[in-house]
C-alpha cells in the first residue's frame, strides 16, 4: 500500500474543465444549494426517463434529507445507487442504505426497485461483484455506468467513497465495483464504486464542511501533488466538477471561488 503510485493527474495536470468552488456561510445554506444542483441535473438528465443519482454516507444523509424532498420533481423516475458501502447488516447503523431508508426514502417515493442496494451477506469479494451486476443491469446498454450526477464526500485524509491514499484499489481500471477488505477506517470490508466509474459521471459535487476539512481542500484543489490524494483524481472526463463548501472547510483557499451569502 504505502509506496504504490497512480498516474498524475493533479489539477494542473488535466485537461479537465477546473472545478467550480462555491462557499456557503453554513451548511443550512450549503444544503439548500444542493437541493437546488439535484433539480437541475435532474432536468437536464438522460436517457430520457431517468435521473441517475450517486450518493455518498455520513453527514450528506441529513442534508439531505433536511433540503431534497421538496426540490425532487419526479423522484418516480430516479435510479439511486450508493458511491460506497460498508458491508454490514442493512439495518445497522453503519449502513448507507439504512441510514436513507431512515432519513430521506421514507420522504420521497423513490421506487424501491430503483435503489441499488448490496447484498451485504455475501463475502466482501461477492458482495462487490454482485453490485457490479445490479449496476450492469440498472444501466443496460451502457458499457460502463453513466451518472447523471454523483453526490461525495470528502475525509479529512482526503479519501472519498472508499478510495483511500496509497490503497491498490486506486489501481482499478476494469472493475466498476472493488471490494476492500482493509480499509484503514472501520469497518474494513466495504464496497466502492472505482475511478473510472466517478470519472464517466455528467456531474460530480464534493460536498464538505468544517474547519477540520481545510487543510485537506487545499492540497486537494491547489497542491498538484506528485501522487495526488484519491478526492483530486475525480475529474471527469466530459463531466463537471463542483464543490460545495461552508466557510470554515474553505478558510485556506487562495483560489478563485464563488461565495454565496444568507438567503
């Protein structure tokens, strides 16, 4: 693990369009903000009929259930799937899955048939390769999952979904869902979605909040680091990137960025 390398593709090192940066006074505001950025993805989404939509864990899950149910236009025709998943009981606190079915699934009619969920029964290895396949079969005639749009987070080691630095999984260029086994945060056998899979999305947002995030933003959107930290390898390939910060996790910017004031 420590000592492997990825190809460099810091900031500056792309051709990818730059990142658009917008600062919030507090997540309220921050949550409302991305409520509005899921309406429009969804209204611009295709194929036609369908609003693909990856979602990360944690602190997402209250903001959005907080600000989502009234922005969602036709939830009806929404595909949900889960960026990263930790393989525990669906009903354990720990879970992704659960945590939506608690907070935001019981607001908003997403057709049950329509969330992509893990077997989290299988071992690791057959969980991940079983997603794989639901995936496959929820974006049929796509070679590889195409989304709409992608929800992140971002760890103050600058992991995302779970991608962590120096991981092998960072390697992955074949599988669209990798299993790890031994992730350094617990629990250590979770799923995720891989690089190529967040870099095929039409639209990415990083959303992150907090003074304990700083440091890490301004190495992942200024550092154009040798071996860049797994948040600053998401760059879509015709996609666009947002990210959608409170002021403290932006305190250290020194690049341009939109700042947004009090509704």
């Amino acid at each position: 693990m420590p000592g492997s390398s990825v190809p460099r593709r810091g900031p500056a090192a792309s051709s990818a369009s730059p990142p658009q940066v917008s600062v919030f006074p507090s997540p309220q505001e921050l949550g409302s903000a991305l409520a509005q950025l899921v309406a429009q993805r969804e209204a611009q989404s295709g194929p036609p009929g369908r609003f693909s939509l990856g979602l990360s864990g944690g602190s997402l899950v209250r903001i959005l259930s907080q600000e989502l149910p009234a922005a969602a236009a036709a939830p009806a025709r929404w595909l949900v799937a889960f960026v990263d998943e930790r393989r525990v009981p669906l009903e354990d606190p720990e879970s992704n899955y659960g945590a939506y079915k608690t907070y935001l699934f019981s607001k908003i009619a997403i057709p049950e048939d329509q969330i992509v969920v893990i077997n989290p029964s299988l071992p690791v290895e057959e969980a991940a390769a079983d997603y794989a396949v639901k995936l496959k079969e929820a974006f049929q005639g796509e070679d590889m999952p195409v989304f709409d749009l992608l929800i992140l987070g971002v760890g103050p080691d600058g992991h995302t979904c779970s991608l962590f630095p120096d991981h092998p999984v960072l390697q992955e260029r074949e599988k669209i869902v990798a299993a790890v086994s031994d992730s350094p945060k617990p629990p250590p056998e979770r799923i995720t979605l891989t690089l190529p899979v967040l870099n095929a999305a039409r639209s990415v947002v990083f959303v992150a909040t907090g003074d304990s995030k700083a440091a890490v933003i301004k190495r992942i959107l200024e550092g154009n680091e040798e071996n860049p930290l797994p948040a600053a390898l998401v760059q879509p390939h015709t996609g666009k990137v947002y990210w959608f910060l409170d002021e403290p996790a932006a305190k250290e910017l020194t690049i341009p960025f939109e700042k947004h004031s009090i509704l």
